[in-house]
C-alpha cells in the first residue's frame, strides 16, 4: 500500500512540473524552449476588455522568463530570452482591432521610441490576422536574433533589435498596461 502511494504521489508530482498553471482553463508548461534558453514560467494573466460596463476577456497569456521576477522595468532592460504566450478566448477579434491595440500599446509605453521603431511596427502589424477562440499567437526575443513571431502555429518572422523587443512586451509590462491585473498577472504572485 505504501508503494502504491509513493508512486501515486510521484505521479502527481511530475504532472506539476510537466503543468505549471491553467487560468480560463488553459494549461500553460512549466518550462519552454527558446533557441537553447529554458525558460520558466514566471506568470499568466487574462485580457480584460471593458465594454458598456461587461468585461470581455480576449486572451489569456503567460510570460516565460529565465528567472521569476515580479520587477518589469528588469523584464524589459534584460538583453535575455522571453517569451510571451497569448491564448486566445474571444470567439474571434479582427486584425484591425488587435493593430490598434497593439499600436495603442506601443504608443502608450514607448511613445520616445515610435520614430525609430516605425518599420518594425510595420512589419510586425503586417504578421496579424484575425484571431479566433483557441488560436494561439507566441512571441520570443533571443538576443542577437530578434523577436520571432508565431500566429496560430506559422513562423512569420523574425524582427531584429532590443529595442523593438523592449517596446513590444512593454505592451504589456510598461506603465499603462491593457489592462492592470493582466500585467500583475504575468509578473508572478
């Protein structure tokens, strides 16, 4: 009986590590692959879209890291790998509201940096379609590479630069987040 529970609880143990958190009934890994970085879990969050009083939620994301930390202004300065994960909700968001949130983003955290990001913007605007309920868009920033680009399973590219990297997951964890309990959400209890 005693080795029954051991194994039991082994295998609740591993089913742990192996699945770090769920939120909106998405599971989230524990550990992802960047290039030859792993990276841990450091926090997810739900989008939370205000509508005549009705909070719609978007999409749920989960912010990877190569060590937790609650402190974003670190996330954003460190040339290290990071990924951000968007699992969407909503049974679907056109691409013109998903770029005017995204540049809303972008001008709201980095408005000195518009200037010179302005053709990266553009690429990386260019990489969007409509996003539908379970559709899953990935965001990872190797340094010396860039920020690689995945919708819906499809590598779109890559956009090279720290500072483009800076100011994409500033969106979400610069001074004016879409929302402030997803930003609280991605950096972590």
């Amino acid at each position: 009986m005693r080795r029954v529970a051991c194994v039991v609880l082994a295998g609740l143990l591993v089913g742990l590590l192996a699945y770090a958190g769920e939120i909106e009934g998405v599971v989230f890994p524990n550990q992802v692959t960047a290039g030859t970085a792993s990276l841990t879990l450091n926090g997810m969050g739900v989008r939370v879209k205000k509508v005549a009083f009705i909070g719609i939620k978007v999409y749920v994301a989960a912010l990877y890291l190569p060590a937790k930390t609650s402190d974003p202004a670190k996330v954003l300065a460190a040339d290290e790998p990071k990924q951000l994960v968007m699992h969407f909700l909503y049974k679907e968001v056109g691409k013109e509201k998903l770029l005017e949130g995204w540049n809303d983003g972008f001008k709201s955290n980095s408005p000195d940096k518009l200037a010179a990001l302005k053709d990266k913007i553009a690429t990386f605007d260019g990489f969007w379609s409509d996003m539908k309920k379970d559709d899953v868009a990935v965001l990872t920033y190797i340094p010396g590479q860039g920020t690689k680009v995945e919708i819906k399973g499809k590598d779109m590219g890559v956009i090279e630069g720290k500072d483009f990297a800076e100011a994409l997951f500033a969106i979400w964890l610069g001074p004016k987040p879409p929302n402030e309990d997803l930003k609280k959400g991605l950096l972590g209890p």
